[in-house]
C-alpha cells in the first residue's frame, strides 16, 4: 500500500523539515555537546529563551513553506479540523497522566495523512491548544517542535496494514510519548535548576555523566506521569486505532488529495 | 475613551519586555514591583472572556516554580557560602545515577540563590500570564504575516471549532447513556470518538467546499524565478541558522554572524512567499498611540533595567539597593492601566 500525502512530499518540503528538524535537535540537546568556552555555557539559563524565541521563528518558516504550494483549501480545512479535534480533547487527558487523547489524535493524523502534514498539525494543535487555555509560554515552541515530530515520524513508519500496523502504532505511540516528556524535561533542564546543583548539567562534561544526571532530573520529576500516559496512549490506539484510521483514510479519498486538477476545453455544439 | 481591542502584539511587546526585565535583575525589590505592575495592569484591562483567568493559573504555577527551585536545592544543591541553616541526613546515589549526593548542609547563601532565581524565572511567567490574559488569542492569530496566512486560517477554525467539538462530544455522550451504554471508562471513549471524528472530518470537507466556492487561497501568478530564489533564500537560511547554532555552541567567533544572516535570509524568504498571497482583512485592528504607549513602556523598562541592575548574585548577602532610574520605568509600565481604552463589554442577552 503506498502511503497517501496531504502535502506532496516535494524535495523542497523535505529539505525545509529537515533543516528544521535539525535546528529543534540543537535546541533540545544542546546540554550535551555544548563547549565550556561558548556563550551558551554562561549564559545556561539564559540560553532556553534564546531557543524560545528562535523555534517559533523556524518553525513559522517550516509552515509557510509547506503551506506556500502543498496545501490548497482542502488541506486548510483538513488542517483545521483535525487540529480542532485534537484541541478538544486535550483538557480530556488533564485528569489521567496528560496528553494522551490529543496525542491519539496526532498519531493516527500522521499516519493517515503523511510526515509534512503531520509535523503542521502536530504543532499547530500544540499552538491553538495552547491559545484556547491560555497556555502560552516559553515551554510552548518546544512543544510544538515535540508534537510535530511526534505526528510526523508516525508517518514515516513503514506502510503496513492491518494487525501489524496497529501493533506497531501502540509500540510507536508508547515510546514516543516517554521520548515527549524526556524532551520537554530536557527543554527546561537547564533553567529549571541553574548551575548548581547536583542534577545540573555541567558543560564540556563527558556525553555519559550528562546522561546519567538527566536520567536522574527525568526520574526526580516526571517519570511517575510519563510511564502511566506512555500505556495509556499505547491502550488507546488499540481500542479506537482500527475504526479512527478507517475512518480518516476514507475521508481523504473522498476528498481526493491528489487528484491532479486538469482542465479541458469544452466540446463544440455544432449545432448551436 | 471609547471601549475597543488593544493590538493583541502591543501587549505582548508590553509583557516581554517586562519579563526580559525580569530575567536581568537578581533585585528582589524590583522583581516584586514587576510582578505588582503586572497584577494592576490585569486587573484594571482584564475583558470579560474565558482566557482572561490566565492570570491566576499562571501565578499559581509561578509560585510552584519557586517551591521546585527550594526544593531542589534543599535536595540538591551543592554548597554554597558559610552560613549554616541546618543539615539534612545525607545519602550518595548509586553510579548509573550520576552518583548524585542527596542532603546534606544547607546554607542561608543557598537558598537565598534560590529563591532569587526562581523568582526571577517566576516574575517572567508572570508577565506571559499578564499578555495570555490581556491579549486575544484570535486576534493574535489574525496578526501572523501574510506568509502564513493559510495557516493561521487553519488556526483561527481550529479555535472556533473546537468549542463546538467539545459539545459534540457532550452529544455523543447523552447518546450512548440513553442507550444504556457505559459512559465511562477508555472503551467508551474509544467507542465514542468514532461518531465525533467521523462528523468532523465531514464537516472538513463541506468547509473545504465552501472555501473552494469563494474562491480562497487562490494565489497570484509567479515566475519560476521568484519562486526558485524563494525556496533557496528560506533553505539557505534555515541551513545558517543550523550552522550558525552549532558555531556558537562551539564557541566559534563567526557563529553569530551565521546565525543572523541564516534568519535575515529565512525571514526574506517567508516576507517573498507572502506576496503570492492575496487577502482582504476583515476589521482590522489599528495600531495608534495607546499601542505604541504600551509597548514603549514595556521595552523602555527592559532597557533600563538591564542598564542599572545585574542579575548576578553577590556573596556574602547585603541587602538590595534600589535603583531609581529602574523604579521609575518599571513604574512608568503601569500606565497602561490608565491610558489604554478598556476592552469591550460584550453583549449580554437576557
């Protein structure tokens, strides 16, 4: 089965995700390879806002790129409900362990409707969720670059079908949320303790140490939410995957992405 | 003065500017007179809609902040000055941990640190709280530039379908326990998410229908030229910014340079794509001298307190000076209380 792609997967759109997606792996995982002698080294807690302001810049760049010739107003509205759907149940996962039913939603939207468009739904539900409950913060842009990757590598798993596939989703889906809140701890590590502490990171430290210490911080703070939000996720793509990815792949065909648009001069009446 | 909406972006500027304020000085002083200008502001421009309790939930995560912040430094925290508070038992975690030490002494210096960076980072979601409430997000959305118009349409219907989706959901429900089924528990919703996703996703559908009919998102006619120096000027750009970064955390000199010249070239790129867009703007919000105000105020305070104030902590401990050229631009930041027009009422039915 080959895969359906709301936004044609251009080498234009491939090479803008990819840079993007490097420039977020620099924001996250910055701790770990910066040099003591930079500017970030000094400025640790400082160095979050920077990237708070920086992602949101990117990321509006990614956007517009992909908006600028993959998306017509089919995929507008697609985009729109889909992140609709996924802003409204967000407040649903408040009382268990987080985000799992809008994480559900990203999963299976990515899946169903490619990589490019998932990165766009991922974050703009991010963004609108965040507008609704008035969440708007420094912590949003890296979870929106977060969210992004969570519903675009949905998309990039191989294309199977049937049991298989669900299975592998429950895998991703359970993985991806721990790798979720692992990188959002990781996003507010360093101005969440400052330089002195004993689960702070030290810059220029050999790769392990910084591991084990953010290893630690993960534990300190939330791996009691993370584990039960990880099976959570993983127990609702199996109950509602099947019918939800049926549902979605079916309304993409009738809206027929990708049929190319042709027109054809009219036929002459010769007898008008 | 008339009531109407403030530029949603004024307000933000105002609150940045304010919170940029916040994370330069280790003043407690000034960060309390922040934190109180903000807090009079919101109360005097706060509308009457749902988003405007932001506030409240962001002070309450601000104080959580501070309490982290104690926290782990009383767990945590390595030793820091001489004056002795009292010890905890200590313990030294095993190595696949970091061979972390937990416990041990903790000193007035210590907590004094803390306390004094977690406020700081406190004061800052403060003021984002403030612009959360204070701005709509609508009209926020509404304010992106053209070349994320698209976009921002998909989030402007997002956040008005939302509401409607949550209904939806109510409906669903009623259904199902009319019927006797269980409305609780996952497989419910499981079961329920079905008939909301599957009216969604038809409602996607008809809205792209009724968007294709009028004729949205039709775009002006480009040269292959400007298109291909588009793609190349935001790829190029967003490469530098990558190169850019790595630089700078490298500790490389040029890394800067990179860095600004990859956003010049990215920011380029999105303004060109822009131009491709054609768009009308219903009401649009002006901007006039009650924006400017707010905004100036908030940046002029940034400034000065980032001229007279330092964020580093001096040890042994001395009680904070105040600074009068900070007071006053931070005091100058509450006039906007004052001098913008209030936001409107709405329309109450009944």
């Amino acid at each position: 089965m080959t895969q359906l792609h709301v936004v044609p997967l251009r080498r234009r759109t491939v090479a803008a995700l990819t840079a993007v997606s490097l420039v977020g792996v620099i924001a996250f995982f910055w701790p770990f390879f910066v040099s003591p002698q930079s500017v970030a080294a000094d400025h640790a807690t400082d160095a979050p806002w920077f990237f708070a302001v920086l992602l949101p810049l990117v990321v509006g760049v990614l956007l517009a790129e992909i908006s600028d010739d993959g998306l017509d107003a089919k995929g507008v509205a697609m985009l729109a409900v889909l992140s609709a759907v996924a802003t409204a149940v967000r407040p649903l996962g408040a009382g268990v362990a987080g985000l799992e039913p809008m994480f559900v939603v990203l999963l299976l939207g990515g899946r169903a409707l490619g990589p490019a468009f998932g990165f766009a739904l991922g974050s703009l539900s991010m963004f609108t969720s965040a507008l609704l409950t008035a969440g708007v913060g420094p912590w949003l842009p890296f979870q929106m670059v977060a969210a992004g990757w969570f519903a675009m590598f949905a998309g990039l798993l191989p294309q199977i079908r049937g049991r298989a596939e669900i299975a592998m989703l429950m895998a991703y889906g359970a993985l991806a949320s721990l790798a979720y809140g692992f990188l959002m701890n990781l996003s507010f590590w360093p101005w969440a303790l400052g330089q002195d502490s004993e689960l702070s990171f030290v810059p220029g430290a050999p790769l392990s140490e910084n591991l084990a210490r953010w290893f630690a911080f993960n534990l300190a703070t939330s791996l009691g939410w993370d584990i039960p939000r990880a099976v959570l996720t993983a127990v609702l793509t199996l109950l509602a995957g099947p019918v939800l990815l049926r549902a979605l792949r079916r309304a993409t065909r009738r809206a027929a992405f990708d049929t190319p648009v042709r027109f054809e001069t009219p036929i002459e009446h010769p007898a008008r | 003065m008339t009531n109407r909406w403030l530029h949603p972006g004024a307000w933000w500027l105002w609150a940045l500017g304010l919170g940029a304020a916040a994370t330069r000085t280790a003043n407690p002083l000034l960060l309390g007179l922040i934190v109180a200008v903000a807090a009079l502001v919101v109360s005097s421009r706060r509308p009457q809609a749902q988003w405007a309790g932001a506030f409240a939930v962001f002070v309450r995560i601000a104080v959580l902040v501070v309490v982290i912040r104690v926290g782990f430094t009383v767990l945590f925290g390595l030793r820091v000055g001489t004056t002795d508070l009292f010890t905890l038992p200590s313990a030294t975690l095993p190595d696949w941990m970091a061979g972390v030490t937990l416990g041990g002494a903790v000193t007035a210096e210590m907590l004094a640190i803390a306390v004094i960076q977690g406020s700081q980072l406190a004061t800052l979601l403060i003021c984002v709280g403030a612009a959360n409430s204070l701005a709509s997000p609508v009209r926020l959305l509404k304010a992106l530039p053209p070349g994320l118009y698209h976009v921002g349409v998909a989030g402007v219907v997002a956040l008005s379908l939302a509401p409607r989706i949550m209904v939806n959901v109510r409906r669903v429900m009623q259904a199902r326990r009319m019927r006797g089924r269980p409305t609780r528990g996952l497989r419910a919703a499981a079961e329920s998410s079905v008939p909301v996703l599957e009216s969604s996703l038809d409602d996607a559908i008809n809205l792209a229908a009724a968007m294709d009919t009028r004729g949205y998102g039709r775009a002006t006619r480009t040269s292959p030229g400007e298109r291909a120096l588009q793609a190349g000027l935001v790829l190029a750009g967003l490469m530098g910014i990558a190169l850019g970064l790595f630089a700078v955390l490298g500790a490389s000199g040029w890394g800067w340079l990179l860095l600004a010249l990859g956003l010049a070239m990215a920011i380029t790129g999105i303004l060109v794509a822009g131009r491709r867009i054609v768009r009308t703007r219903y009401r649009p919000d002006p901007w006039g001298w009650p924006e400017t105000l707010t905004a100036a105020t908030g940046i002029s305070a940034a400034i000065a307190v980032i001229a007279v104030s330092s964020s580093t902590i001096t040890i042994p401990l001395t009680w904070p000076a105040l600074p009068p050229v900070a007071v006053a631009a931070i005091l100058a930041a509450a006039l906007p209380a004052v001098l913008t027009p209030p936001p409107p009422v709405p329309w109450r039915t009944a």
